[in-house]
C-alpha cells in the first residue's frame, strides 16, 4: 500500500512537466532536450541540416547542448534566488546559519508539534540576527516499517512492568525517526503572532461589517500571495500537482497539503487552488463562480478517487472563513480525520455553498458569517467596536 502510494504521490500531468523549467531540466539529457532534435530531424526539419557532415553535426549538437544548459543554469539561479525550488532526496541545508532559540511560541503533546521562534545568521556580522519559525513535527507510523522494526530486534529501554503490562522506551532507526520540518524564514512580527497561542474569540460579522470594516483592514495588510502564484505558474512545487484543470476562469490546480505526507490516507489532505485571480474569500463568491466551484468539487473528487481510491463519501470537502490567505482555495481531507480548522466556526461545507448561491447568487454578501479571531487580533478590536455603537 505505501510502495503504491509513493508511486502514485510522484505522478504529474505531462502539461506541468513541460511548463515547469525546474522540472523539465531534470528529465534532459546533457543540457539538450533530445525529443527536440529528434523531431527536428522527422518532422520538415532542414534538410541540409539533416545532411550535416557527423563532425559539424556534432559540433552544432554541443553549442546547441551548451545553450540550453546555459539558460537552464540561469533559470535555476533565479529561482533560487526568488526562493523557489522543488522537492529533492539529496541532502540539504537549512537556508541560514545557527538557530538560537528564542520562545516557543506553541507546543501539543496531542499533535507532536511544536512551534519555535529562533534568531539565525549572527555569526555573520549582523548583531541582531534575522528571525525565523521553525516548525517540528513527528511524522505518522508506517505500519509496514513498524512491523519489520517488531520482529527484529530493537533496541529497548524498559520503564516499568506489572503483571501483563509493561512499558519502555524504543529507539528506532533512522527511517523511522524523521520529524517534518516546516521552516518560515526571514520571518515577519505577523508570522511569529500566527504561530504564537492565544487565546480565542467568537465574532459574528454581517455583510456591512465585511464592506466596512474587514475587507478596508484585509486591504490595508501587506499579505503576499507569490507563493500561490509560483504554484499556479509551475514555478514551484509542480511536481505535487496531482490534477489541473487549466481553464483560467473555471480551472484550478489540486495539490497535497504541507501537512500531509502523502504516505497513509487517514490524514489524507489536499487542496484545490484556483487559476482566477481575484476572488478573495467565500464573501467574493456569487453565482458568476458557480461553474468554477461545481468543477473543484466534481473533478477534485473524481482525482482524489482515481489517485487515491478514496470516494467522495469518505471526504470532507470545505472552504475556511476567514481563510488563512486571500486566494479562493479549497480544503479536501479524509473524513476521519480531525484536520485543522475543520471545526463549525470556520469550515463551510462546498456543496452547501453550491446550494446556497444557487438560491441566493448574493447569499454570502447578505448573510451573518460567525468565526474566531485571536483575543489581540485588531480585527476583532475593530468589530466589536462597531457592533457597540
């Protein structure tokens, strides 16, 4: 079951094969696109091309090689330096040097996470040092990998016994110790206030409320979305791209969540991004987005089934309000599973929001919308203000 899990989580359409730099170079041979030269020469190419002596031929082969990985060589440059880049198995390096630890901004027992904010980089001259948010996460058991850990022979630390019961510490091998690592930096005050705890407060906020007060305080905040916009133009993470529909009015990408690793399907967590800019939140939406939402519901379950074998019952298929970034996306998740920002306050089923607009194209315009906001959150200082007065 992982073996073909793995297999299928690599899969990638051939149209984000070819669209992606990063990706194409990887699948070239010698800097040269070989199914390029061969087609030149089948398909009306030149004939005294063709006719070339081999050493000329030879030698225009290698300028032309030369070239291409030339440009290559450049793209990569400049991804790297637009902090873009996909995924590899070679070893690596974290993108800045030392980690002083600094707080810990947020910590569960419960999800084995923890969340750390840390000065990096102060060996090199700058005293202060630039911040960043270390996230460290234990990945999910592997229950094939167990099971070969249990009938071998490992290495154990016994706690306590009594009568049938007893406890130890195992210490397994280095396949089976990894921890998720989600790094965030140079990291802003508002990403150290995201991942810091606090506590929360319920706000009901009415149509007026929204035009008047959450959507000039949204407008006011400097929220980039580049990195939405790198996976939608291939420029990153292209090799995820589980399915595309490349409509770019109706059409939207389907790619694993972060917080997925793509290994056991009980936390099985995707998201449907769409290719329209623009569309901010479920308040933007009216019945002109009914096409584009039927197709995310429709065609990410029908991707989700035939990559995953999982059916459209076993989904929980919603939208956030408030989202956690302002470009219309869609959470698909395995039903079972307790996922973040699932709960009632926050998640809106994308079937009743279909539903809902097909009554009312002006429904979430009109409508009260209930959701939580942090207790220092100048939004919710903002909204209780105004339905005080």
């Amino acid at each position: 079951m992982k073996n073909a899990l793995r297999d299928r989580s690599q899969g990638i359409s051939a149209s984000a094969r070819s669209t992606s730099g990063v990706v194409v170079a990887a699948r070239r041979v010698g800097g040269l696109d070989v199914s390029g030269v061969c087609a030149g020469a089948h398909s009306g190419g030149n004939m005294a091309d063709a006719a070339s002596p081999p050493g000329k031929r030879k030698r225009e082969l290698d300028a032309a090689g030369a070239e291409a990985a030339g440009k290559e060589d450049k793209e990569a440059k400049e991804a790297k330096e637009a902090g873009i880049g996909n995924g590899t198995s070679a070893p690596v390096r974290f993108p800045f040097s030392g980690f002083r630890v600094k707080k810990v901004l947020r910590e569960s027992a419960r999800d084995k996470i923890l969340f750390l904010h840390g000065k990096v980089n102060e060996a090199s001259g700058d005293v202060d040092g630039e911040d960043a948010v270390v996230i460290l996460e234990k990945t999910p058991f592997q229950v094939e990998q167990v099971a070969q850990l249990l009938m071998g022979s490992p290495e154990l630390q016994l706690q306590f016994s009594n009568d049938i019961y007893s406890t130890y510490h195992m210490f397994p091998p280095r396949q089976l110790s990894d921890i998720k690592t989600t790094v965030v930096y140079p990291a802003t005050e508002k990403h150290l206030q995201k991942y810091l705890r606090q506590d929360l407060r319920l706000v009901r906020e009415t149509g007026s409320d929204y035009k008047n007060i959450t959507l000039p305080h949204l407008e006011s905040q400097s929220l980039s979305m580049q990195w939405v916009y790198n996976i939608l133009d291939k420029k990153a993470e292209a090799d995820r791209i589980v399915f595309e529909n490349p409509d770019p009015s109706d059409g939207f990408v389907l790619i694993p969540d972060l917080k997925w690793n793509q290994q056991q399907l009980d936390d099985l967590y995707l998201i449907a991004i769409c290719h329209r800019r623009g569309i901010r939140s479920l308040r933007d939406l009216t019945a002109e987005h009914l096409p584009l939402l039927r197709n995310i519901l429709r065609e990410g379950q029908e991707a989700i089934l035939q990559r995953y074998q999982v059916p459209a019952d076993r989904l929980r298929v919603y939208l956030h309000y408030l989202p956690s970034y302002y470009h219309l996306h869609v959470h698909f998740t395995a039903l079972g599973f307790e996922a973040p920002g699932s709960a009632v306050e926050r998640a809106h089923l994308l079937a009743e929001v279909i539903e809902n607009l097909e009554h009312d194209p002006q429904h979430y315009q009109r409508r009260t919308l209930t959701f939580a906001l942090r207790a220092d959150d100048s939004l919710l200082q903002l909204l209780q203000e105004a339905q005080k007065s």
